[in-house]
C-alpha cells in the first residue's frame, strides 16, 4: 500500500497534522451506501494497517452487502484514520463496483447457460491490474490472462506479422509445454484452420450473437476439448444475447467501464 | 511508463517473441472509434518510445478526434508494435474517457453560468492520479488539490475531531501563508461561520440546488471574493441544477465512473 | 528511513559483525552537548527502530534542550545501536541546527514586529528537503512551498519568458482554484502592477530595508488581505532591519548554510 | 538526477506549465556569485539533461570561479530551463561550499606540514553523501570511509562492547585480508596499545594539540609505516593547531556546517 | 542493467577513477576461452551500453563458440570498459554455462527420444531466474513455468494440504480457462487419478526410469493429449535413462549446479 | 526478502490460492539431504517471516549438517508455507553449496599451510553477490573486495591503461588512507616493481604452483608485511599445489560452479 499511500499524501497531510493531535486516538466505521458484491475490503484493512491502526472485517470480500451495512471498524490514531480514509474507500469504491456488474452479467447469463464464463480482458487501469482482476473474480469471473508472460494469445495484428493463422500457430509451438496457446479469429474459415491447427482456445472477435452461436457448436463438435470464447462489442446491453454462443464471454467494459459504488467512512465522537 | 510496462509484460511478452522475429520492422496507426475530447496521446507516445520506437501525434491531447480521426503513427521494431499495444491503447481510452465527459458536463453548465468551473475530487484510482487529473484539465476541468499536502481541506471527520467549524479553522492558521484554506460544511450555520473564521473556500456538501443557489448568493455578497464549492451527490444527470449555484461544482463522478472511449491499433501489412 | 541506512551500511557495517555477537544487548544514551530547540528526535526514533531496536524519547521535538540533557534512550541488539549511532546523530544534528537558528531568528524579529513569519526556501539539500522543512517548523518558521507542485510562484525567469508581471499574472488565473498565486518583483511599480492583477502574495526580491518597508505600507493600505514577503540577501546580520518590513521574511539560510548542534551516543557498560 | 527531480517537483511544476507553452525555447547561464572552488557542476549539467536540455561546461569542477564568471550555459526547452533551475542551484551551492572551505583549509594547514591530509567523516546529510564526499575530494580533501562497509573503524562504543583495545583489534583480524583495520583512542595507553596490536591506522580522538604531536611523534619513532590521524573538535579556527600533530586531520564540520556558496541562473531574452 | 551495475559499483570503481582519465577511450575484446553454446551476449553488451560504451555482437547467443572466438567488441570512454568488465564476464560465464550443459543433455536424449524436451525448474539463483530461464531456452530447452503466477502445477505439499489428488484437481478447476493443470504424483495410483481428473500434464516425481517408461506408455495409452512429465533426481548421470520415459524431463542441475565458462575481455593498446 | 519473493510470485501464487484456504494452519521442516555445511538458514527464515509464518532455526548457519537433519520448523499459515518453499530452499541450496566447497578446500589447505586464507572474488552471480559472499564467509573462507568500492585493485587493464606497474601505483596513491591498495602482476619483475612502489597486496596471476611458491617466499622476504595472493586457473583439482605458495588463494569456482547442496520441506498432517 505503501506506493498508493505516498501518491495521496505527498509531503505529508498537512490538514491533520495542524487539526488532529498525534495521540489522539478514534474509532470510525466505513458504510456501504449500495447493494453489492463487495470487493477492496481486504485492501481497505491494509491501507489502515499500514497507518498503524488496527481495522476489523465486518462483511468479506466477495459477499453481497446492503446500504447501511458496516463493512469494515477500524480503531487507532485519529491521523491514521483520517490519513487513509479517502485511499481505503477508492479501493472499494471501484473494486466492488467491477465485482458487482461482474456478478449481475454472470447471473443473468447462466439463467441461460449455466456453465458460461464471464472473463476480463487486458483492458485495465494501468498499474491497477492486480486489483481489477481481483474484483472480477470476486464477482464470479475469470480473471483471463494476467499479462502478456502467462499464456499465448495470438491476435489480429501477431498473424498480420506472422503471415496468416496456421504459420502462427505453427510458431506457437514453440512456447513452453507448460502454456496454453489461444488465437483470436475473426472468419469461420480461420476458425477451423486455429481448431485444426491445434489451438487450445479459439476466440471469435467480433461475431453477431448468432454467426457465433452456430460456429461454436460445429468448433465443439469437431474436437470437443477446445474452448471457445466470444469477444467484441459485448456490453451489459447485448451480453445475453452472447450466454449460449460459447464456453467463456469476455468484455473489457468490467474494468474500463463501470461505475464506482459509493461508500463512506464514519469517525465516531469520542 | 516502466512500471506500466512491467505490469504488462512481466517476465515476457512471450506471443511477440515466438511469432515475430526482433528485425522486423513495421509501422502502425491508432485510430478513433468515438466522437471524444483527446487525453492520453501523449502517454501512448511514450509507450512506444521506451520501447524503441517512434511515435508521430496526429491529434494532439485535448483537442476532439472524430471517428475515423488517426490519433498516432507509430513505427520501429514490430515486437515493440505489438507488446506496447495494449498499454498505449489502456491510457488513451481512460483517459479521453475522463476528459470527453469533463468537457461535456462543462460546456452544459457554461451554458448556463459562464463562469462556472467543474472540478474532479481525490476519487481517483489508486496509482494513476496524475493521468486521470490530467485527463479532468484537458477537458476543461479543474483538477482540484493533487492531494493531502497541496492545500488544507477541512472535512466532517476532521471538524468532528477538531470540535467544530471555528475551532478547525482556527488551528489552520498554523498553516503555511503559502496555502489556501478550505473547509467542508453541512448547514447554513456552519457556512457562515466558516465564511467569518476566513476561509478562502467554503464547500457546500450535500446541499439541495436551491439551498445551494440561495446560499451561494449570501454568502458572495457577505465577502465577495470567498470562493463557493458544491459537492455531494453530483452526477452528469443533475449537474445543471447546480449550474449557478457555486464558483466550483465538483464531483467524482469524472474519475471514478466514467465510460471508456475506443480506440483500436492497425498495424500496415508490409 | 531503509533508503538512509543502506547509505550508510553498504554491503555491511562489517566493524560491528566482528565485534559485536549478534545476541548481546545493549543500553545507549543520547545527549545533547549544546544548547539547541530539538529537531530529529522522531527521526532518529526511527533509526533504531528501523533496526530493532527500542527508542524512548526523553525531550521531544520542538522543545529546548541544555547541554547534558538526555534526548533519547535506546535499548536492543548492541549490534543496532551501533549500526544506528552516525545515522540517527546526523539526522539530530542537522535539523536541530535549522530549528535553533530558526527560532534565533524568530525570536529575535517577533520583538520588533510580533506578527513577522520567518520561512524558508527551496535552497535545501537535494534529497534531504522533508526534513529540512520540518526542522523550520519546528523552530516556529513557516516552511514556504514545498516544492514545485503546491503553489504558484512566479519569479524573475518566469516572467521574462510569459512578457512581463501582467502577462504572467493573466497566465496563472488558469491555475487551479485551490492554489495561491504568488509573484516575486524587484521593481516599486511591479509590486503595484502584481496587487493590481490579483496576487495573492507579493515577495518583494532584494529590496534594501528601508524600500522594504515603505512599499510594504503602501501596498498593505491599498489591498490590506494580500499578503507581502520579502527575500533575497537576507542573512542572520542583517534580518532585523526587515522585521517590520513585511508580513514574512524568507531566507535560504536557514537551510543551507547552518552549523550543526553537536550530540553524543553513548552506550552503557553492561 | 531523478528522485531528486521528484522531490521538487512532485506531482509538477505548475508554475512553469502555466505560464511557458511547452514549444518555447531558451537559454540561461550559472554565474557564481563569490569566489569558490567549484564542485556541482558535473551535477547541475545532469539535471538539466535529464530534463531533455543541453549544458555546456564553462568551468569544471575543482577549478577556482571568481565572483561573475558563467559556470555552466544551458539551452533547450524553456520548461526545462526553468524547472531544472533551483535542484542545479542547490547541488552547485553546497558542494562548492565544502569544497572551498576543505580547499582553504587544506592550504593553510599544508603551509606548516606539507603532507598533511585533511579528511572528512561520516557527519553527513542523509542521503546525500556521495555528493558531499566527492565535494570534499574536489577540494583536494580526503574523503575518508565511505560508509560502514569499506574499512574497519573500531570506535569508542565498540572498545567498550568489545572489552578492551587488545581484544578489539584481535577480533578485528576476522576481516577480508582487503580491509584497512582502525581504531580510534582516547589515552595515550589505548593508543600504543593499538599501535602494539597492529592497526593499520590509529585515531587519536580528542586530544589537545600538543598532546597529539608529541604522541603522534613516539607512535611514528616506534612504528613508522603506521597512520596517525586526529578528530574531535576541531573546526576551522583551531585546525592549524593540529596542522602538524598527524598524517591526517579529520573533521565533521567540512560536510554538516559550511556556509553554501551563492550561484544564480539567468535566462536569455529572446 | 542498473541494479545489477549498483551491487558491483557501490560508491564508485574508486580504482578505475584514479587510474583512468575520464576522456580516454579504448577499445576491447571479448573472448571464448572454452567451447560453447553462447548465452548473455545480449546482457553483456547492455552492460557496456548502460555505461556508454559500445557494443557490437560478433556471435550470437544460442550460437557455438570455440575457444579464442571473440564474442562481442566494445569501444567507448575506457572507464566504462574497465567498470563493466566483470559485470559483462558474469553474465556471459553462468548463462553459457547453463545453456551450454542444456544442449549438451538435450543431444544426448535426443538421439534416444527425438521428440523429449529438456526443461528446467524454478530452482534457481534468487533474483536470476530470468536470465538462467532464459539460457535454458537459449540451450534448446524449456522454460517451464516461470513462477507461481503462469500455470498450475500443484506439488506433494499442496495434495497433503487439500486431502488428495482427486480434490486438488476439482479445486484446480477453479483456475482461469487460459492456464494449464499440472499435477505431480508420486505413486501409479496417483498417476491414473490425475489423469481421470482432467491433469492437462501429469508429473512423475522420483520414479526410476523403468517403472517411469511404463507408466508413460500407459497414460498416453488411456490419453494420448496429456503431457507426462519426469522429474526427481535427475541429473547429467543418469538423464539418458530417462529419455524415452515422458515427453518432458525436468532437472534443477541445469540451474543450481552447472560450471561455467569461461571467458575473459582484453583491452588493446592505444 | 520482498524482491525475490516477487520474483517468485508474480500476479499471484495460483495453485495455493485455489488450493488452500487463506485460514488453514500448518507446520512444516525443512530437512538437510546431504552432509553440508550450512549457510542461507537466516535468508530462509526471513523468507518466511516475510510471508507472515514463524521460522524456528534448529541447526545454525555455518555448522555442519547431516543427511536427514531438520535445520529449520516453520508454522503459520499453510499458504505462506507453500508460497515460500521454493525460495527459501533455494538460497539453502545455493549458499550451502557454496559454503561446503569453501570449508572442504579450506581444510585441505590448511592441513598443508595452517595459515592460508581461501578467498573469493567477484565472479559472482550478478544481484546476488551479497549471499555468495556471506555464503564463503560462513565456510570460513575470506570475502575478497566485495565490489569496485571498497579496495583498490589493479588488474591487467588497468596497467595497460595507466602505461605500467609503477605509473599504476603511483596514481593509487591519490586514494583514501582508509583503502588498501592490491596489484595483480603476471611477470616476476612486476611483482618485484609492485612490492617496490608499496603496494598493500600483490596477486600473482596465472603463476605455476612453484613458480608461485618461489616468489612468494622472495617478496616475503624484502618486505614481509606485504600480502601476496594467487589467483587464476585455481580450482578444486590443482588448489592443494598452491597451499603454501601465498597468504591467500582466491578462486572464482567457489561462487560460480558450484553445485547445490540438496534440502527438501515437508508439511506436517493436521
């Protein structure tokens, strides 16, 4: 926390140091202020750790929480409560916010297909990786790859260079045993050149619902084992449309484009 | 952007090292997909350069792209096309994000009360302030403090410690002559008070628009050059409201739940 | 304080892991051999406890200590004590410096004008500046901008550059709502064209005392809340002659050019 | 250069962005404004490279400059002229500060013994050391230990932990073969003592000056090629004392109280 | 490279700056003095280059060198040769060491299983692992994971932990749909377990060669895509007995127990 | 620890985090599988402390353990067991190893030479000098320099540079007092030049057993408080032909080809 803490404080908090007496000490409480999966708690403990006061779980991450829910007391120095106040809550506020929509697509998907994945993408706040994808498995999603060192995800532009979906795939080969090796394709004839080739995910980019819907069911049919994944365009408003045209639908709008739940922290009167 | 990269990267870009040889060369454009106020090209540019290659700005930072509208050329090592891509893409996309909505809502309110100004708040995310509150300026926005040391802001958590508005008001007189004093306030009462202990900014949190707007005008006529700030509660749906019921509206809104633009990345067949 | 101690230790403070067995304990006192307004008892606190040992403060920063006076005790790992002692001293010495020629100072112009501030500059050390500011303060001087970020100040090359006082003041209204606006002249009729533009602060650079104080009236009498700084060739011979001259007085000195207060360690025979 | 940058300009020169557009050129001179031995020059340079500008060394480091003569002349972007300026300033007032004074000390003290040395300690700023060190070598100064890992130095602490001169300096034979072993004494018995146990280099600690040459001369008379140095007090009006009393004089006051050399930088008009 | 130049630097290459006058230049060679598969090439040149200097590759890594090839030319200020040398010789010593025993194991297997891969462990040198991955590579052989973070691969401590193979793989299905499971057993029982319960790669640890080759050729039998892996006491020894036991043989040797090579930098006269 | 640990972890510890939940305790112990001399038991503890678990150290660095011997217990929670295992028996592994081949060499020699000293140097594994060092110092070997720092040292190109042995030395007396001053010499009459111009230490370089042993006793005999070191082309095989040709051998076999000593971890059934 240590990083994030210095970006706010600078050279120091110059408000509470002329308000609030070092030895004072407070106890204050942060509220949830909406309905939702709660994601950040963990990281909101820690910023008030790392301050040197003592915070207590109330509701975990990656449960539901309501308005007026107490999601984490926190007791120590009044500096240090109010010294982090603003840091633990930005954790929260857009950790939970991904959680939730998170959760409320994967809901409405698995009414359709209950084996469905909803996925993240790389579309994330630079520096702010770890946490997004965090939120998004808190939510009930998968997190996809982390970055770019922990499988292969051949793209448009890598079979431009390469020189088409079969001499791509061929040099994938090469990675390590340990990796899996996805390709994204935007025609059905490069679709069946990624599955014949031997690709372990195939990823349609930018397919309508129904042009994806009947590929995947010839892509499963012809070697079961392979995973398909729709990706492009896909937003809160046509997701559904998506649930039952592949194993796993991944949108970048669950870190780029969510709104921030709110929550607030309360010091109580000593 | 090394720690940007890193996150990405981590220990290899291992799809661009097995299918693109390090001497191939090529050359890449950024392209617009929205109508939006520009923020982030700059950031792109470095991408690339602290990946050896050469980046052009087409469109510069803060001006409005439409879609369609080539934003950046970029042109050198193919593998640095490709690993930077998504990095490049993640700061232009948040960015123009923050900056077309800052704009949006200003141009609304300037209709309204020219002299208005819209100002972002410390809601940003953690580890990417400095783009998100350049983001806010390039949209025509106030980026409000940078954080805890640039400026004293006296909220209810520290008028509670501190045992009321005057008390705190008092005690930040040991500041720095070289700081302005602003303090949050809840009711009229405390308004007022504040305004007579010599605050340079009074802070309306929470405020009805016409409570505000009345206020507002008692408070300037009291001591005209006291600057009024509005907040709380504030979204892109009711912002007008409060169009001319401060010198400053400010809301989180633009930096912590705001739609991402698109842009893509196209690399030239060679 | 890890980044201080590397400093220092390198590769090992090999002197102490030959001497000294890695479990024999140790008591050590800190004394004060002159009489000083104390600075860097917390940092030094920090030093030991850094290394694992404990640190009591005796006198704490901001108080005044006579020769003989015991600042701090600490006990621990005889090995921590020894490795602590040049760093934690350094930090006492240096800032215990600065707040005793600052509160000289102080004491000394505060008789001829009780409401004088005594602030300081930007001429820190380079790296060191944190605590450099917080020694002022703690001698009762006001510690100025902390660096580049914090406030507007506008100086001789800024204004060659924008075309002139009025030009640059223009220029600064685009500056944040949150930040003062403060300008340097070295002329009578710039002073008057800065109060006439809406500074917020007139440092008036290298005026002799007595233009000081004339033009110090004058500007007062016409826009009484601006506040007005003189700077420029002050030292401790000659600050007295500008105590009445202004609302605050800056100089470099007090951060770079200060003897050092002299303080021992000494560990106790066990 | 670049946490040095940071420290000052933090989340930006806001001044500079305001009021300089980022296309315009300029160049400036340094001119010192006393006599001085230079030492910061190599380091201004670098700031200013950093911030994408050209500096061209007009007087090196080590050299005498006269009150007026242009030090370093630097062009580029006007921003970074600006921005740099103070941080180059600061590194250029305070070495040359130490390096005029160790300079000036060293030729008086040379004139009574030609080959004496005159050392510094480790009584320096946190964190900036190595510039202080090497602005005690620009002054023809030795700069002693770097830190507590490049030679053994048996102080007054470790003797008492240790039980004894003798035992000290036997264990002190468990280092690398590579290390220089000494140690610092009080009394005349410790210092033969030492000198009988083999040390390398024997610290006479706080010795009046005629008691130091005459034991200076019975520790050479009995072994020749053994190092004697002085330390403990001494400061600028008492060091010829001991200008003959040891092969080297060491003290603190070179690096924690000199008085900064005067620079200013001034911009062209263009 | 930087970090890596600190560690060896520290204060400064004190004997380099005495010996050497900053503006001479030189030039140098790097030379094989023993057969090998080249790696760290690369590195070392950035090595040189980091210091200012240049570097031009005259063989390649991954390429063989006999002894007295020279390997890289470096010309520049003569200080930066002399700094980076062992620095460079470092790298290029361990990495061709490691590369150089890959191939050589990889060879031998070959010609008995021309489809085995040879890959390394995460037994490496702490803070190295990138460069030891990379040599293996650079040897013909496989990575492996990197860390903790890129594939699945759950060991004899975690089935302790989650109470058997069959419950650490239903529990492993939590993981994204883009990494790989792999599972290490110890017994044949085990083995048929892993690979009933979905094992992407099933890893036979410290079985003798024999019972490991008829294992393999059953699990391939009941599926043929899974990978099987062999590992646990191999080494140089004995590896060949192993080579047509599994797809892939994994020993740490090739990380924490190579020699390596020798190579050694002349400058020429000027 | 932290950097390694990164290293290590990555985006996260995948398998465990699925595997294990966050409030499941273990023990475990770490177990000696060859007879060593112990060295990286303190890294491996702290390796765990870090991660938040207790480490008990029941055979101490720098003693000799047997096959089967429990040298650490740690406890905790099971994750932190897990995430640690592998780093903290890495730096047992490696560290170990180097410490038993340091001990073994150094008894051999000494049978011969009672007091020669075996030395390391800085043919280390680049970023992790600190413990290879530490590592040969706990086999009781000596560390040498322990980088470009700390002594001076005058190697083949160096001399070229400077234009002989004699110009060499004579500019190495510009260095501190507090430095040694070593010269490595390939020829009889530059030993003889080097003992003449005062150097601290002469290493012969590339000598022949006897070669070595005759001069060692003629240099000796003109000046015995010199130190003379051989060096170059030692290794295990040919080491005892050197043991009583110098003061001190030094090898960089010890730190770069060395193999690991083997240790396992085993968690406890709960």
């Amino acid at each position: 926390m240590g990083e994030y803490l210095r970006e706010d404080i600078g050279s120091g908090d110059i408000t509470t140091e002329l308000l609030v007496p070092p030895e004072q000490k407070g106890t204050a409480r942060i509220v949830a202020k909406e309905r939702c999966v709660l994601a950040g708690v963990l990281e909101a403990s820690e910023v008030f750790k790392e301050l040197g006061a003592k915070a207590v779980v109330k509701r975990k991450d990656g449960t539901v929480a309501k308005p007026g829910d107490i999601v984490l007391t926190v007791s120590g120095p009044a500096r240090s409560l109010l010294t982090g106040e603003r840091l633990a809550l930005n954790f929260l506020m857009r950790m939970s916010g991904i959680a939730t929509v998170t959760n409320h697509l994967l809901v409405r998907c698995r009414k359709i297909n209950p084996g469905v994945r909803i996925a993240a993408t790389r579309k994330t706040t630079p520096g702010f990786r770890e946490f997004e994808k965090r939120a998004v498995s808190l939510g009930g999603g998968d997190p996809h790859r982390f970055g770019l060192d922990d499988a292969i995800l051949i793209k448009d532009n890598h079979i431009m260079v390469a020189g088409g979906v079969k001499e791509a795939l061929k040099r994938a080969k090469g990675s390590s045993f340990t990796k899996k090796v996805e390709i994204e394709v935007e025609t059905r004839k490069d679709a069946f050149a990624a599955l014949d080739a031997g690709a372990d995910i195939v990823m349609l980019d930018n397919f309508g619902p129904d042009d994806a819907r009947a590929l995947y069911g010839e892509l499963k049919k012809r070697r079961p084992e392979v995973i398909v994944e729709v990706s492009g365009g896909i937003r809160p408003d046509n997701i559904e449309m998506y649930a039952d045209a592949a194993d796993v639908i991944s949108l970048g709008w669950l870190t780029h484009s969510v709104r921030s739940i709110d929550f607030s922290m309360s010091m109580d009167r000593t």
